[in-house]
C-alpha cells in the first residue's frame, strides 16, 4: 500500500456524530425507581474520538474532523483541547447528543443510551465536506468511525471514501447496517464489522470457521482487504489470494467497549508504519486486546499495546 505524503504522518479522523458520554457510576440500578448515584464523569466520546484517543496513545498525530453544537459541542471541544487532540469542528445549529452509560457497581453492568444527534442542515453538511475535501491534502490516512446524525445519508461514507481517492488517500469504514454496505462500492481500503455488523451485511451466520469465507465476500464487495474483527476470537483478513486469521491473547476482560475503536486504531497505526497485512493485524489485535485489559474506553498505553504485541505476534507463529 502506498502512502502519499509519506513524511506527513497525520490521521484524519471523521467523527460526525461525536457525543458527551455521561458515564453515571451507581450502587445498583433499580428500574422505575429513584436511584444516587456514587459519581459521574462527562467526557468527549464517539467512536472517531476513542479512535483518536488510542492513536495518540500509540504516538501518533491525529486530526479529528467533525460537527459538534450547543453546550455539549463546548463541553466536546474542551474535551478534546485537554486530552491534546487537535481537532476541526464546523458549528451546528443543533446540539450535539448525549450518550448515557448506567454502571450499576453490584454486578459491573453498563446500560448504555444513545441519543440519535442532531438534525444537520444541507448548508452545515456542505461545509464540513469542504473541510474534508481541503484536509485530505495534508492526510496520510482517513478513519470514518461511528454511526451518522439524523439527514445524514447512509451513502455518505461511500463518499468520503471516493473524495479520498482522488486524494489518492486510503480510508478505513468502521460502520454498521447501510452505512457499511454503501461504502463497500466506494473501495475503501478495508471496512471492520464486528461479527454481529459482518453478518447483517452478509445476511448469513459468521463463525470462527467460516469468517475467512465472509471475509472474502467482503472483499468481493470492494473492500481492498476483507476484514472482520471476532471480539475474544480475534480477527481475519484476507487480501489478493491470502488468508489469515489472528488469535486474541487471552487477557482479564475488565471492559470490551471500544474494543473494536482501539483494533482499528492499532491497525492505522501499522499502515502508517508502512507494515506488513499480517502484521496491521497483529497491531490490531494487540490494541483491541490491551482495550480489552485496561478497561475499555480507549485508553492504552503504549507500553500494553507492545507487550500484547509479542504475545499476538507469539500466538500467530504457533498456530
Ligand atoms: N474479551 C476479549 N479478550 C481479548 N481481546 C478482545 C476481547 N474483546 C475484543 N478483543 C479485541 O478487540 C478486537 C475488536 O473487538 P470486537 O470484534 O469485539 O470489536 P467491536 O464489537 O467492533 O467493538 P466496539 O464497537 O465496542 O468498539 C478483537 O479483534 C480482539 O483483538
Ligand atoms: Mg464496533
């Protein structure tokens, strides 16, 4: 894979329905009843934002390109400043959404609410994809991650994966239902359903042992390389006419949301390192797993990140 601009090592990072996460800690969560809770904390989060997050983790440069309003779009940008992630946001006249993340302590469950976002404008739409279109100069790699804010066509990804192209900049989809299937034509370099995303698309079961077969339809679909990530399974890809599937280390799951942002993050960050498909797989997987250890919410280390690196890179040698 040819990289252009290979000296400018910046990430952009698509985040159009970029979110404050409430992350609301209780004792135990009664429903229909009043509940205290023990403390919150409001953070930035989204999936494009876990995946800038883990990228700077990892040392990379990051651009996150996005929309945000009202007081949570404030609350979002502040965020970002703090954690020393750059960013480009065009204002919206709506707020940006809330997600709602319950952690009921007695039995370490998470009940999540996903606001859908706000409605964006044909005008506010047209200004960000000019802002994509100027960014892309400068960017070595595009990252679209997460779901799409009300009016926002499903097809959209398809076009920034096209708008890319002609920047001859490689794109990785991390979508799910018509999101995912409308960027496939586009030829991103590689889409990353999950197993339940992979098997909506396909419309057929994905197991461990057919997922190299579901990978290939991928591919056949316009993926460069087919790709499905298997949670504590690990992942598979398959590109010209190889195959392989990447074991997970076994690790004390604490977490696994963001698992999938951190893989992604971990497979970018290998492209850039201008590094084998086996081994962007193997960064993969050691990031979604150390994801996994830490806690989830994207937030590595380096020094985990390299040490399941070994273990993956052992792993894969022996199977
Ligand atoms: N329980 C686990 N143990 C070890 N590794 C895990 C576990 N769950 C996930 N991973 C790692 O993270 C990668 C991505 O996980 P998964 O397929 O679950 O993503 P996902 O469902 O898209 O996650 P999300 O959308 O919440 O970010 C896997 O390929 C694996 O390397
Ligand atoms: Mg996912």
């Amino acid at each position: 894979l040819l990289i252009k601009n290979a000296p400018v090592k910046q990430i952009l990072i698509v985040s159009l329905n970029a979110a404050v996460d409430r992350i609301v800690y209780l004792p135990h969560l009664y429903l229909n009843q009043a509940n205290r809770s023990t403390y919150s904390i409001d953070q930035a989060g989204g999936k494009g934002i876990n995946v800038a997050r883990a990228l700077k983790a990892l040392g990379h440069e990051v651009l996150v390109i996005g929309m945000t309003g009202g007081n949570t779009g404030n609350l979002i940008r502040e965020d970002l400043l703090h954690s020393h992630i750059p960013c480009s946001l065009i204002p919206l006249s709506g707020r940006s959404r809330n997600c709602y993340i319950l952690v009921d302590q007695s039995n370490n469950t998470q009940t999540v609410i996903n606001e859908p976002g706000p409605v964006i404008l044909p005008e506010e739409y047209q200004l960000f994809c000019h802002e994509l279109n100027r960014r892309l100069e400068d960017a070595a790699l595009l990252v679209c991650s997460g779901s799409l804010p009300q009016a926002v066509a499903p097809g959209c990804y398809g076009d920034f994966v096209a708008m890319a192209r002609a920047h001859n900049v490689p794109t990785l989809v991390d979508a799910t239902g018509d999101a995912l299937g409308e960027a496939l034509p586009a030829q991103p370099y590689f889409v990353k359903p999950n197993r339940e995303e992979a098997e909506g698309l396909l419309g057929h079961k994905v197991t461990d042992e057919n997922a190299v077969a579901a990978a290939q339809e991928i591919a056949r679909r316009g993926a460069t390389v087919g790709l499905i990530s298997l949670g504590s399974s690990g992942a598979v890809a398959v590109w010209d006419d190889q195959s392989i599937f990447v074991p997970a280390p076994q690790v004390p799951t604490i977490n696994a949301v963001a698992c999938g942002d951190t893989f992604l993050a971990g497979c970018a960050a290998a492209i850039l390192a201008q590094k084998s498909i086996p081994e962007m797989l193997y960064w993969g997987v050691a990031a979604g797993s150390a994801n996994a250890r830490a806690g989830g919410a994207a937030r590595i280390t380096r020094q985990d990140f390299e040490e399941l690196l070994q273990q993956v890179t052992t792993l894969a040698n022996q199977s």
